[in-house]
C-alpha cells in the first residue's frame, strides 16, 4: 500500500520537484488538489529511489567510459 507523505515533511529540494509535478499534471487536466497531492507523493518517491535526473541507471555506464574489451584500449 502507498504510504501517507505529510507534505509538511519534505526537503526543499522535493517541494520544488513537487511544484513542477504539480504544474504538469494541472495542465494535464487534473485537479488542483489531487495535483498537489499526487506530486508530493511523486516527487518524494523519485528522489528516495534515485530516479531524479543525472543519474545513471543500473546497467548502464557513465557518460563516456570506454567499451572497448581490454585487450582492445589502446
């Protein structure tokens, strides 16, 4: 079940992800009040789980690095 986020708890740095959440979903046609609502729980989870931007998933390699095989770099 998703948990309860008290907006009242969030960094600055959430608060101003929300705020942009918030501005998309409107547009979007939703609710100010289920906008502001789904955006804290939004930007909440995307900055815990490390989904905010510039960083590099899983399987992938930084911007970059060489794929050469050893034996190959020169």
């Amino acid at each position: 079940m998703a948990q309860e986020f008290d907006p009242n708890k969030i960094s600055d740095k959430e608060r101003r992800r929300a705020s942009q959440i918030k501005e998309k979903l409107q547009r979007q046609g939703v609710g100010e009040d289920e906008a502001a609502k789904r955006a804290v729980q939004q930007a909440a989870e995307e900055l815990q789980s490390g989904q905010g931007g510039g960083k590099n998933r899983g399987g992938e390699s930084p911007k970059g690095a060489d794929q050469r095989k050893p034996e190959y770099r020169g």
